[in-house]
C-alpha cells in the first residue's frame, strides 16, 4: 500500500491518547514499533514494520507491506465516531 508520509502523520495525530499503547497490546508489537511506523525514528527501542520512504510531495511516498498498524488506527478512529 502507498501513502504519503503526511497523510500517515494526520492519522497518527487523530488518535485519541493511549493509541499507540493500545495498537502495541493489540498486535503483540513494541510500542516505539508503532511510533516508528508513524515516522519516528528512534530504532534502538523498536523497530519500523516492512516500511519503505521515498522522496516525494507532501513528505514523500511510504510504501507500506505491512498494512495491520495503519488498519488498527483507522478502526479507532473510526470508532470515535460510532460512538
């Protein structure tokens, strides 16, 4: 799956707090794992998901083989909503 890393960005910060916990408990993942896949880059403490940047508009591409972090943020979002 293709998205621009800005795009990836505003999902990340329309999670509601304790998100990126919450994503971790989920699927079994460290949760700087999480922040990594959303664009952080602190590798020591997690590791990024079968993600790849390349250069472009809007912060550049992020090709994402590993789609499970991305579809359980949108469920939260989503869920805010249903409420």
């Amino acid at each position: 799956m293709n998205i621009t890393f800005q795009n990836l960005r505003r999902i990340k910060h329309a999670l509601p707090t304790g998100s990126v916990s919450r994503i971790a408990t989920d699927l079994n993942v460290n949760e700087q794992t999480v922040r990594n896949y959303f664009g952080a880059r602190k590798f020591q403490d997690g590791q990024i998901v079968d993600a790849h940047v390349q250069p472009g508009p809007d912060g550049g591409f992020v090709v994402l083989q590993d789609t499970r972090i991305l579809e359980a943020a949108k469920q939260i979002i989503n869920s805010q909503f249903d409420s």
